[in-house]
C-alpha cells in the first residue's frame, strides 16, 4: 500500500486533503440518511445543503445522485442524463453520490457508492475496484503514456468480467485534472459545473495543447503522453449488468525522480480504502 | 393391485365422497411435504405418471381419478354430478385422507387445473393448499371475465384476441352436443385417440392413455357441460386466488391462447410465470422441466420465498434450465452466461482459461443462476470434450441450452494462411462447434425433451472479405451447419441458431493472428484492431439479448449488428454489392 507522509505534506497539499476528506464525510452523512423514497434530486440537495452549511460556496461541479441502474449509466445518450432525476431509492438499490466542492480555494472531486441494504452485486464491484488503485498508481509511476494505463484499466475490467463506465463521461475520462481556484464573491455555474473551475480547466487545456499534453485523461490520442504533475481526481467506474461503482480521489503527481514520491494518493484514509484493509 | 402404467410401490387407497368412490395412489415418503396431481380430460390420474416418478424422491405425491374417471366411480346421474363444487368436495375428502394436519401442494393440468383454480379460489379451501401450480387450465370465472372485458371494450386487438381463443375451443361447442360426443369417444374416436395424440400433439407412445380413455372422456362431456356455460355467464367477482401460484404455459398449446393469463396478476397476488415451447400435454412430453419447475416451487414456498429471485428477461422461459456456454471466459461468452444467469439458468461456464472460466461462474451465481460451475476445456480437442460430456452429463444433466461460441480470429491473404494456421481456425471455429453438437445434442435429442442450440458463427459466414479467408470460411461452415442441424433436429422438438454478430467489441481482436506479418506487426495490428472494435464499441451484452431473444422465438439466422444485419440483406438480395466490399483491402 502506498501512502504520502502525511505529516510532511506541503501546505497547500494539506488543504486539498481538508476538502477531499469534508466531501467524504458528506458522503458518508448523506449515504446515512438514504431511506426508501428519496429521490436523486432530494440527495443531490442533501449534498449541497451539508457542504454549504459548512462553508463551500463554490463547486467545481455541483453533486450528482445516481440510483439504481442509473449507477451504471444504463441507456445514457446524452450528459443531460446525468443530472439528478426523480428515481427513488428502493431496499437493496445501489447508489453512487458525487460531488467536487471547492472549500478554502481547494477542490476536491470525489466518488461515492453504496446501497441500501445489502446489494452483493455492488460489494463484489467495490472490492475488485481495489486492483484498480494499485494498477493506475503502479502504472503512473512507471511514467506510462495516460492513454496506455487507460487501456490496461479497461483490459483488467474486461478480464473482471465489468464494462468500463466512465466511458460514459464527458470525453470518456478516468480522471482530470483539479486545481487551486480563485474565490470569487459570485461562482455562477454552467452545466453544473463551476465557471471558476471551467476557467482553470480551459487555460490548463490550452497549455496543454502547446506543450502537447492535456488536463483530461482520456482514452484518445491527446492523452497520448506520460503523467503531468499536478493533482489529478481518477473515477475508475466499473459497471455489470445494471449496478455500477466507482471512487474517485486525488492522485498526486509531481516530477520528482524518486518513484514513491513522483505519484501518491493524496490520502489513505478514505472509506473505500479502509473497507478493503478490514476485508483482509 | 396397481394398474400397469402406475409406477412401483404406488400405494392405493379407496376415498369415499359424495355417492362416488375415488382412486387415489400415493407414492414417496408421507413426512414430506405433499404434492397432490389432478388430471384432465380426457385422461387418468395416470396422465402424471411420469411426473410422479420424478417428485416422489423429494416430496409425498398423490393423484387420484376425477370422479367418473379412470377407476373412481361415476356419480349417479351424471348431469349435475360433476359441478366445480362436488370436485370441490371430492378434493376436500382427499386431502383429509392423505394429508389431515398439513396443507398440500396442487398441481394441475388441463380439466385438474380448471377446477383446481375453483380449490384454490374458494373459501372453505382456505389453509389446506400451500400452493397451486396450474398447467393448461385457466379458472372458468377468470375467463369469464377475460371474455366480459373484451366484448365491453372491443378494440381491435381485443376482438382478436376473443376470436383467436374462440377458434381454439371448437372442441368445447361440439362437446355440448348430446349423446353425439359419448357415441364418439366410444367408437372410432377412443380407439384413434393414441394415434392423433402421437401424431398431433406429439405424445410419446407406450402404456397411455389408459384402456379406461373412452367411458373417462365419455363421463368427462360433463365436465364441460356442467360448468362452462355457467361460469362463463355469470363469473365468481372474488375469484381471488389464497396461495402463491405458479403458472406453467406452452406456447404451442392448440386449445388455449396465452393471453388468456394476461390480466393474471390481478387475481393472484403471489403470481410466478413460466413458458416452455411445447404442446398441450406437458405431463407427458416435458416431465423433466415440469417436474424441476413444480420442486423448485414448492420448496421455495416451503422455505418461505415464493417469488423467485431471478427477474431478468426471459426469466419466465429460462428459471431453472440448464444452459452450457464455451469460451464463457470473456466477450459473448461471458456475456451470455451472464444474461442466462439473470434469467435463473443453470450455467455450466466453459473456457480454455480456468480462471476466466471461474470468475463467469462466480458472477453468474451473484446476478441470479442459482447454481453456476466452471469448467476447463480446449473445444478443439476432441478428447478433453468427450471428458467434458461425460462429466457434465453425469453431474449436472442433460442441458436444456447449448451455446457454441467458443472461437479466434485470424486474417491475412490467402497465401500467407499456412496449413498450421487453417488447422488452428478450422479446429476451434468449426470443428467446436461440431464436438459440441454432437456430444451434447445427442443426449438433447435422446432424452426427446427438446432443447436448443446456439451456435455463434459471424456476419463473416455471408460477407466475403480478402482479409479474413479462413475465418469466414469456417464461420460460413458453421452457419450451414447450423441450419442442416436445425432441419435434422426439428422433429425432436430441438431448435438450432446461428448467431452472426457483426463486429462487437471483444477480446477476439487481441488474441487474434494475423498471418504474413512479423511479430511485431502482428502486435500493431492487434491493437489497432482493438482499437477500431472499440471505437465502433458495439456491446457483446446486446449480443447476448439477442441470444436469449433467438431462443425464445426458435430463430434460425440472427445477424446483430446493423452492419450484420445490413450485410445479410444484401446477400440475400445484392451479393454483387457484398463481393464489391470483398475486394477492398483494410487498412490494419
């Protein structure tokens, strides 16, 4: 298992791990207060008002609820389709809660699924995610092309017996990058998506173009290069047959030539993590 | 003493009701839960012969002659004798006899079904039925308001709907006819019956019927003339079922429509639906499936559950079936154990690849096969699946679904294919598909139960291609062979697929070989090829739907994709435009 020092970590580092740990925790308050009948949009709500309640005023995207088989994006043609709708949860439903706050200037984007009672289904999905983890941090500090660790996640999901879903994503990424934003007195959003985070992702694209990498981590050929330091959020996204799972957390790269130190995840304690160590 | 077609160690007793004296048999242990078989018209209690033999080892079973047949007496006169409240009766007294403290299991066909639908819709039944399951016999009041909903709001579809199910009763007019029906079934009708139940409706010869046929269908007119009328006029409005029901339909029943069990639910609060392609006398022509359905039910509802847990598509024609996948370790494969296993099959998961194998079995069972297992085989060695057959023979039983799909990929020139390479194609793609058929259709078609088989082939087997000669020519191999197999096998009830997909994104582009090329041209070109399947990302999930569809439906040649699909109208009707397509050279 791989894990940053957390003590030494820079300032700024330990404010992004701040805001990715309030978002997980809002995950695991909201994810506790699901019962039969509420509805995406009532989840997605319970997500805002928690985060907002505690100071996050600004988004890089605003939280999605999906439930059901709208955890594995089933018959999704359009990313209208993945904003909350009126799907109500049901015993034994699975349930993925997203959402990237900005908190202090920091952003977080993270991923969260679960059911409501047991779902076998979903807790076989989660525990595979683990091989997941390791591959995509193995494979960045190997300094692999983005687009080649793309393939290799899809061939072990093949080989899983899963369907890749976060093809289903803008782009079909399996991460992008996060940044610093800038706190503004008005955060409009557009599509859900915070301007303030768009700008950032809009310059880094255009530095991206010249200097020939890109902010999105896509299976296409602009993704054709080795990791560029910064931090990025990874969402591998499995699905099977109408139950989908998924984390998404912080990825730390920066172009240190110490192999531990060139990749990390930004922070160990996060639930998934800890549901595969109590497995073992 | 028991009658010769009753099976050994049947125990008899004599059950006196209402003036009649009914026979009833017994067979299996007396502790174990009870499972009571009513016959139809014209029949005996022996009509469940088969049947009986294959639940005694789990359960109590008994059967017994409807009054006026087989060897119960006839009530005395016969008009009026046999209304849906004497059998009621008659059920009741039987019950009493053969499971006094302990509520019972009912199945029933045809004529046992109708009136078990009265046991098990009436009051004074309440608490002595467990559960019912109903075979070829709706409730007489369901039907009547079936028939009252559809003459008060006739749309098109409805009125069909009525004319199709009064086509199908012409027998039931004739029956209402006096004196003619007996005079019949007394002469040249009784002593032809064995042979139009051979003929038409495809019932295996041997010791049924019963030398009683002519005096059972005689007295059972009054079945029909007693009841029908009545109920069809004035039906029961609380005709509400009070135990779980299991309902079992063949689609190819020449008497009664399946849309007679449309609106169903309404009825039956705890409704499981079944359907099997076959005839109308399914006691005799599908004992297997009939008897696992009826276990799988009663146990359920002994041990508290029931609705299945199953509920994918198709789960109503699959639950409980035995279904056997090759290459099951990745791609269609894999998918379609995974759609059969949603459907409640019994998947036998079969790969090169152990632990491929394995993990298809592992998630088989978490999506709803109740029992999956994986088995390692190479489908080209002749040796390793004769092993195969026997084992799965021997452990599991005779599939009910076969799915060939096992194959690889290679392209390149004509005169780059080696021998070794068209021996390597040609041993996989068709000579697979050959062991599979033979081995396990054999026992399919020996066991003259039915069955299917899918054999995936490929849009490849129509669309010509300089790039793929030998994989298309093997592919083209299987889709005759397909098709000859289908003809052969059509009379033993058995339906043969081919499945052409089309390009569908799978693993087979990186196992794949590419001939003339070195090796590491050979990798390039696997990847590129992947990557172009990938970009055109055509789900072998929906290849797998397409399976279970092509099942249910006995399909014979099923293209996929639109471009399978568009190439198989071409072939059919501008080959010139496919043999254009032929000449062009991909760019890999």
């Amino acid at each position: 298992m791989t894990t940053a020092v957390s003590s030494e970590l820079p300032v700024e580092l330990q404010g992004f791990r701040r805001v990715q740990r309030l978002a997980y925790e809002c995950a695991e308050a909201v994810a506790a207060r699901l019962e039969p009948g509420v509805t995406e949009r009532e989840a997605a709500r319970m997500q805002r008002e928690w985060l907002r309640e505690r100071g996050v005023r600004d988004w890089f995207h605003l939280p999605f609820a999906w439930f059901g088989d709208r955890t594995a994006f089933v018959n999704f043609r359009i990313p209208l389709q993945f904003f909350p709708t009126d799907r109500a949860l049901a015993p034994g439903m699975p349930f993925i809660l997203d959402m990237a706050p900005v908190y202090e200037g920091y952003t977080a984007d993270i991923g969260y699924s679960g059911s409501l009672g047991v779902n076998p289904v979903q807790d076989r999905l989660m525990a595979d995610l683990e091989a997941h983890r390791e591959l995509i941090l193995r494979e960045v500090r190997e300094r692999r092309p983005l687009r080649e660790i793309y393939e290799d996640v899809d061939r072990l999901m093949v080989r899983q017996g899963y369907a890749n879903r976060h093809r289903a994503y803008p782009f079909g990424v399996i991460a992008h990058k996060v940044d610093r934003v800038k706190q503004r007195r008005w955060s409009p959003h557009l599509f859900g998506f915070g301007t303030q985070s768009l700008k950032g992702l809009a310059a880094d694209a255009l530095h991206g173009h010249r200097e020939g990498w890109s902010p999105l981590w896509s299976p296409y050929r602009f993704s054709d290069h080795p990791p560029q330091p910064g931090l990025w959020a990874v969402e591998p996204h499995l699905g099977f047959r109408g139950t989908g799972a998924k984390f998404e957390e912080i990825l730390v790269v920066t172009d240190s030539r110490d192999p531990e130190q060139s990749a990390f995840w930004l922070d160990d304690d996060l639930p998934h993590v800890r549901r595969w160590a109590e497995a073992k | 003493m028991t009658t010769p077609s009753m099976p050994k160690g049947a125990r008899e007793r004599r059950v006196h009701t209402g003036g009649v004296e009914l026979c009833v048999a017994e067979l299996g242990d007396p502790q174990q839960p009870t499972v009571v078989l009513v016959h139809g018209y014209p029949d005996s209690k022996e009509v469940w012969s088969e049947v009986a033999v294959r639940l005694a080892d789990r359960f109590h079973v008994v059967l017994y002659d409807v009054r006026g047949h087989g060897r119960s007496t006839a009530p005395q006169p016969l008009r009026g004798g046999f209304t849906l409240t004497k059998l009621t009766d008659d059920f009741l007294a039987v019950v009493d006899a053969v499971s006094p403290d302990r509520p019972v299991h009912l199945v029933g066909h045809d004529w046992g079904s109708v009136q078990s639908w009265e046991f098990v819709t009436v009051g004074r039944t309440e608490g002595r039925i467990a559960s019912f399951t109903s075979m070829s016999g709706p409730s007489l009041d369901h039907f009547g308001h079936w028939i009252n909903a559809r003459v008060k709001r006739p749309t098109p579809r409805r009125v069909g709907q009525l004319l199709g199910q009064g086509a199908k009763s012409w027998y039931v007019y004739l029956l209402h006819t006096p004196a003619l029906p007996e005079l019949a079934w007394r002469g040249p009708l009784g002593k032809r019956w064995p042979k139009i139940l051979q003929r038409t409706e495809k019932v295996p010869g041997g010791d049924y019927p019963t030398p009683s046929l002519p005096s059972d269908a005689a007295h059972g007119a009054w079945l029909y003339r007693d009841n029908v009328r009545a109920r069809l006029l004035r039906p029961r409005p609380d005709a509400y079922a009070h135990a779980p029901v299991q309902l079992i339909t063949p689609l190819g029943d020449a008497f009664l429509s399946e849309r007679l069990y449309d609106d169903l639910e309404q009825w039956v609060p705890q409704l499981t639906r079944r359907t099997l392609p076959a005839k109308h006398w399914i006691p005799r022509t599908r004992p297997d499936q009939v008897a696992a359905w009826i276990e799988e039910f009663v146990t359920s509802v002994e041990g508290g559950r029931p609705q299945p847990k199953a509920t994918g598509r198709h789960a109503d024609r699959f639950g409980g079936q035995l279904v056997l996948v090759t290459g099951a370790g990745s791609g269609i494969g894999r998918a379609t154990a995974f759609a059969f296993a949603e459907a409640g099959a019994r998947v036998v998961a079969v790969d090169r690849d152990a632990e491929a194998a394995a993990r298809t079995a592992e998630l088989s069972r978490l999506v709803g096969a109740p029992e999956a297992w994986a088995e390692t085989a190479d489908v080209s060695d002749e040796q390793a699946m004769e092993k195969l057959a026997e084992k799965v023979h021997r452990a599991y039983g005779v599939l009910d679904v076969l799915v060939n799909n096992a194959g690889i990929g290679l392209s390149g020139s004509f005169f780059t294919t080696t021998t070794d390479d068209w021996r390597r194609v040609l041993d996989v793609n068709l000579w697979g598909v050959i062991h599979g058929c033979r081995l396990f259709g054999a026992r399919m078609a020996e066991r003259g139960q039915g069955g299917h088989i899918v054999n995936i082939a490929s849009a490849a087997a129509f669309q010509p291609s300089r790039a793929l000669p030998a994989y298309s020519t093997s592919k083209a191999a299987v889709l005759m062979l397909s098709e000859c197999l289908r003809a052969e096998l059509a009379a033993q009830d058995i339906g043969v697929t081919a499945i052409c997909p089309g390009i569908v994104n799978t693993n087979i582009t990186s196992t794949a070989r590419f001939t003339g090329v070195d090796e590491a041209e050979e990798r390039r070109r696997q990847k590129h090829s992947a990557r172009l399947y990938g970009l055109r990302n055509y789900p072998p999930e929906k290849v797998a739907k397409a399976v279970l569809d092509a099942v249910t439906h006995n399909r014979a040649v099923v293209p996929v994709t639109p471009e399978a699909r568009g190439a198989h109208l071409l072939s059919r009707f501008m080959p010139g435009v496919l043999r254009g397509i032929a000449r062009v050279e991909p760019k890999l």
